[in-house]
C-alpha cells in the first residue's frame, strides 16, 4: 500500500491573506512558562514568582530542557481544510445549518476520483460538461460516495499571493452534478470553490447583482455539501483505483475543520 499526502500545511511563513501566528515556545523556554503557569494559579504562588523563587529548575531537569510548546493562531480555513453548511449560511435546505464537527465520518473513508481539469484557467469555472468530458474520457461512472477530487494545478502557487489570484472557480453545476450522483464530499486545490475574489467583487461592484458573489459558497444554503479546499499532489494520483481519508478535525461550532487528507493506493 501506499500513502500520498494530499495535504498542504499551516506555515506562519506562507502568504496568506489572513493572519496566521505560530507561537513557539522552546525547550528553555518551557521551564519558565511552566513555572510562571503553576505559581501563578495561587496569589502566593504569584509573589513568590514575582520574587525570583521556582519550583522546578533547569538543573532538576534531563538536558536542562522542559518540553517545547507551539500554539497556533490560525482560522480554520487556512491548510487543507473541510467546509460545512455553517460556513455558507445559517442555514441549508431549510434547516439549521451543520458545523465540521456533524460531518458523518462514513463520508470521509470512501472510494476516490481524480478529474483532471488543469486546462482550466482563471478566470473560468468547471461547469458540469467539464465534469462529464473528462469522466468519458477516463471510462468511470460516478457511484454514491466518492469524493471527487478536482485537480487545477493551482497548488503550485502555494505560499505566494498567485495561489489567491489564479485559479478557476467551480459553477454551480458542476456541484448539481456531483449532487445528483450522490457525491457528499468533493474537494479541489485551489484555495476555494469560488472564482478569485478580484473578478467577484469587481463583476458585484459593476453590475450590483449578488449572484456574482460567491455563488458556489451561497449555493450551500439551498443544496447541502462538504467540500474540501487547498488539497495538493493530486497529479500524483491515478484517475481512480484508490482511497481518500478526509476525517475533520473535531473543533465545536464551526464552519470547517482543518484535516489531513491522504489518499491510499
């Protein structure tokens, strides 16, 4: 068997259009901030901190290290990422919408497809006939469950401000496609289902009509779906003939959930 990574990671040092933070705190470091934790849940503890006493030491310790901390601050759409109705609206085919943490795992261990659609550039959209030109020509039939996998290239522009800017959207149909066949989950490597925000909100601005704006996103209020976003080395895949695992995170109350998606061959 083998395992491919269709992940891309949180990295402070990437450009993102949102704010992310990577607090590390060393080996050296631990020492002080625990004792600063322990002291200081007491007003005793807190004086005696405050005049030099500790109750654990470097030398009281193997190496003279504590254990290393990082704490990451970080929206749950930044990395390889599930997005659920919450995100979309409050709610979805008429109900309250679900968060990440409602997503049914069942739909998360299934039979995988990869549809090749890389000759789509910004700023198109993949519509429903790119959908079914590209499973013709690989000779596959959707079946209920699979998660359908749309591969653009964008992935390649990860880290810089080309990966926000370049990269087709996906229509409206193409989700109905996938609905209609009794896909749950289908995921993309761009940074989102959408076309960039440049030709959305400047389409919005000069024609004042709302279905420019986010249209894919929007349509989760009417349709319920799982997609994924910013997934990686799909052209590392086969058409089909493997398996995808996309099990979110399990954060309580929100829109998506970051994941480690792999596929299995």
């Amino acid at each position: 068997m083998k395992i491919i990574d269709l992940s891309l990671p949180i990295d402070e040092r990437a450009f993102e259009v949102h704010k992310v933070r990577v607090e590390r705190i060393s080996h050296a470091a631990g020492i002080e901030k625990f004792n600063r934790l322990i002291m200081g849940k007491t007003l005793l503890g807190k004086l005696k901190y405050a005049l030099g006493r500790r109750i654990i030491k470097k030398e009281d310790l193997p190496d003279g290290e504590f254990l290393s901390l990082e704490i990451v601050h970080a929206p749950v759409h930044i990395g390889t990422h599930l997005d659920y109705s919450f995100h979309y609206g409050s709610k979805s085919e008429g109900r309250a919408s679900k968060t990440a943490e409602e997503i049914p795992l069942e739909y998360c261990y299934q039979d995988g497809v990869r549809l090749d659609l890389s000759h789509k550039k910004p700023p198109e959209t993949i519509t429903a006939q790119d959908l079914e030109t590209v499973l013709a020509r690989i000779h596959y039939q959707l079946k209920p469950l699979d998660i359908v996998l749309l591969r653009t290239g964008s992935d390649r522009f990860w880290g810089s401000p080309k990966y926000f800017s370049d990269y087709p959207g996906i229509d409206i149909s193409a989700i109905d496609y996938l609905l209609d066949r009794g896909i749950k989950i289908f995921g993309t490597d761009t940074m989102g289902i959408d076309r960039p925000y440049r030709f959305m909100l400047k389409e919005f601005l000069k024609t004042k009509d709302a279905r420019q704006f986010y249209p894919a996103h929007f349509y989760g209020r009417k349709r319920e779906f799982i997609h994924i976003e910013r997934l990686a080395n799909l052209e590392k895949l086969p058409d089909f003939g493997f398996k995808v695992i996309c099990f979110p995170i399990r954060i309580k109350n929100t829109g998506a959930a970051w994941a480690r998606v792999v596929a299995m061959l």
